[in-house]
C-alpha cells in the first residue's frame, strides 16, 4: 500500500465500475461536489514506499504475497470483519479508503453497500485493483493521490480507512492529520505495536534497508503516541482489535490456521494479546465540538 501522489503528467485511473471507454475521474474530486484543495507537500517518490510498489510485478503479486495461505486468508477475512465492525452500518456510508494498493478493503465496502473512493500513489497497483474490483462486480472510484496531501476538502467522507500506510509513509503524523481532516466520523487504521515482536523485525529491517534499499523498513508505534497524534486531531481511540501475539512470518511458516486459532487463543486468555498483540486496527472518533 502506497501513499504517494501521481508524478507531473500523469492521468488518474478510470473508476472501476465505468463503462469501457468512460472518462478517467479527476484525483482531485470530492463526494457531493466539495472542492479540492492541497493541505500539505506530497513526498519525494524515490522514498521506498514509493519506489517498490511503482513495479508491476510487484503489483501483480501482492495479493499473493500478503493473503495467500490459510494464515493470509485468516488476515484478510479477520481485517474484513474488523473494518466492517468499527464503520457498522456500512450501508450508504462515503469511505475514503486510502493507500488502497490492490483495492481488497475498498472491493469488501463497496459490496457491503458504502460508496467507496480507494487513492494510492501507484499506478501499478491501481491497475490492478480496478480489475479485481470489476472481477468482484464492485462499484469502486479509484485514483492517484498521496496520503500526504489528500484531494479533498474537510469531512468530506463518513468515514476514511487506512491499512499498512502509516508504518511505511515517511511523514506518519502528517498522514494521520490528512486522514483526521478528510474524515467527518471515523477514522480506521492500523499499526504495528512497538510492544510486540514486530518490533523485533522493524529492527532487523532497519538494518538491512541500510545494506539493500529494496528491504521495506517499517516504523512501530506506541498506543499513547497514536492517541496523542489523534488527540491533536480532535479524535479519541474508540476502539481496538489486536490479532497475533507471535510473529505473522511463524503462523505462515506452520502454516495452519487451527493451530494459529488455538495458540492465540490460548495466549489471549493468558493476557499476553493484550499487552503484546500486533498488528493493531483501532477506530478513532471525531470528538464532539
């Protein structure tokens, strides 16, 4: 998932759902007729985050690489239900579902009944979302956009999702700002905890992306520096879901979703999820003015 905008010159994507031939939707369009406007600077696109989701392999196989399994599928169908439950009704709500990458959350909103808006930075990506949206029979508008500096005017969406974003992008804070200002309700996203063994990778990762570019480092975050930043916003943490205790890389490597079940059951009820659960998906409301 990618948080960069379009470079000079490029064309938005058409929206998914529009006859072959339609015109391609601006970027910078809002839901009922809000005007557009820039808030913040979007990042240098040599940035990682940027770079390595602009490969149209890598595009190709991310569905793959991230859901793939009994343990990608558990991810993806928990993230789902997860999503689903924090934005309850869905119904008729206008989502803004930012670094959407391949579309998987704004494909499950669209066809929970939300009007959906999915941007990403990479074109690759976008791509591919606008395929598997069709494939799905989902009504999806897709478009460039950089969670930095996002095309639309102030609460111009029920609701903004936000998935594996923050941990990349290189401003997170600006992010969050962008994610907060677009919102008039809700905000979900999440995060890898720093109190958790994805700590122990985001370090391992910090080290090798200094050897190899193409190592995707990844930041952690603490819960009080998340509510600090969603505070500054005007929001409050409503809510939260955390799903492993143990490494994702451990559940993928045994490979069955009943022993993933059973252990982390197990280590929920020994209060350790708790305390140590990541990745974490929270919701966060705008608080009353």
């Amino acid at each position: 998932m990618t948080a960069a905008s379009a470079p000079d010159g490029a064309t938005a994507p058409k929206a998914a759902s529009a006859p072959d031939g339609a015109t391609a939707p601006k970027a910078a369009s809002a839901p009922d007729g809000a005007t557009a406007r820039h808030h913040a600077e979007a990042q240098p696109p040599d940035h990682y985050s940027y770079a390595v989701y602009a490969d149209p392999a890598m595009a190709e196989r991310f569905e793959a690489l991230r859901f793939s399994g009994p343990i990608g599928r558990l991810i993806a169908e928990t993230q789902e239900q997860q999503i689903s439950t924090f934005l309850a009704p869905v119904e008729r709500k206008r989502v803004l579902d930012v670094g959407t990458g391949t579309g998987r959350a704004a494909i499950a909103l669209a066809r929970g009944g939300a009007v959906v808006t999915g941007v990403d930075a990479s074109a690759e990506m976008l791509q591919v979302a606008e395929r598997r949206a069709r494939e799905a029979g989902a009504r999806v508008t897709f478009a460039r956009g950089d969670a930095h500096c996002l095309d639309f005017d102030d609460r111009s969406f029920d609701a903004v999702v936000c998935l594996r974003v923050l941990m990349h992008t290189p401003d997170w804070q600006q992010s969050l700002k962008e994610l907060c200002r677009v919102a008039n309700d809700r905000v979900v996203f999440d995060y890898p905890a720093r109190w958790s063994t994805a700590a122990l990778q985001a370090a391992a990762r910090r080290v090798a992306h200094l050897v190899d570019s193409r190592v995707e480092a990844y930041r952690v975050f603490s819960s009080r520096a998340i509510a600090r930043a969603l505070n500054a916003e005007g929001f409050r943490v409503a809510g939260e879901h955390r799903q492993f205790v143990l490494p994702i890389a451990l559940h993928k490597r045994v490979g069955s979703e009943a022993w993933t079940s059973r252990t982390e059951a197990w280590l929920t009820r020994a209060g350790l999820m708790r305390r140590f659960g990541s990745p974490v998906t929270i919701v966060a409301e705008r608080c009353a003015s």
